[in-house]
C-alpha cells in the first residue's frame, strides 16, 4: 500500500498544506523536506553543471558520487555529504554544506560547499602540467587523434 504524502499536521494534499500547515513542517514518508534536497538539483543550484539536465545524465552516467558510492539522480543530498563530480579530464572533491533554495549567483552557490584540499591541490597540480606541457604542432593527424582520443578515455 502506498503511503500517502502528509505534512506533520497531517494535510493530504499541498492545498491542505498551505492552509493548515506551513513549508517548515512539510514531510514525505517521515522525512523532513527542509532537510534534503535532490542531488541533480544540489549541482544545479550550486553552478556546477549549467542546465539540471545536464546535472541529471551525469549523475546516471556514473560521473558523480556520493559518499563513494554511485546515485541515481533522485538521491537526497544532506549537509556533510562528500560529493566527487566528474567532467572532461577534471575531478572535484566538495562537502555540502549547506542546502540552496534557488539557482542564485555564484557568489552564493559557493557558500553551499566546500571543496577538499586535495581537490584543490590535485586541480592545481593538473593546471601546472598544462601550463608547461609543450605547444602542440599545429593540428594532429589521424593517427595522433586517435592516440590523443584514446588517452582521454583512460
């Protein structure tokens, strides 16, 4: 039997909620909504990926993971998660820290997470091999394409 979704006044139905009861109380299933927030959402809201789509297909392509493990994009995001996100040849290492209720600035969004210092030092670390990797040649033929393309997958 499915439970149905019920503030802590017990309201049935949102319109029952707002008029019985206020967003501060609003549960499903037992769990506090205020606390938790959905992780395709979180990344969204924190400027992490520019559209929540493209927040989505990462989370189910296996590029983001939440505590070690890997999510599926409904996953309920709390305060303390430790969240590695994947994109292109990048990884960052963050620790929610707070929970946003909108898309703001991104003078904002970094409030809502801090990044691990070996993120910090691994992206460091990676933008100085590209500052001394040598220039390249022109434009790579095929077979340096295909290398270059092969080396990305690894």
């Amino acid at each position: 039997m499915r439970k149905r979704r019920t503030c802590a006044s017990g309201c049935a139905s949102f319109t029952d909620m707002l008029v019985y009861g206020s967003m501060e109380s609003y549960a499903v299933n037992g769990v506090d909504q205020k606390s938790t927030v959905r992780i395709d959402k979180w990344l969204w809201c924190v400027r992490l990926f520019k559209s929540r789509s493209q927040a989505s297909e990462a989370v189910a392509g296996g590029r983001v993971h939440v505590n070690g493990e890997r999510v599926k994009p409904s996953r309920a995001v709390r305060p303390g998660d430790r969240i590695a996100v994947t994109r292109d040849e990048m990884r960052l290492e963050v620790v929610v820290q707070g929970l946003p209720t909108r898309r703001g600035p991104a003078v904002e969004a970094r409030t809502y997470y801090l990044e691990t210092p070996q993120s910090v030092a691994a992206r460091e670390r990676r933008r100085e091999e590209w500052r001394l990797a040598p220039a390249p040649q022109g434009r790579p033929d095929k077979h340096e394409r295909r290398a270059l393309r092969d080396l990305r997958r690894r």
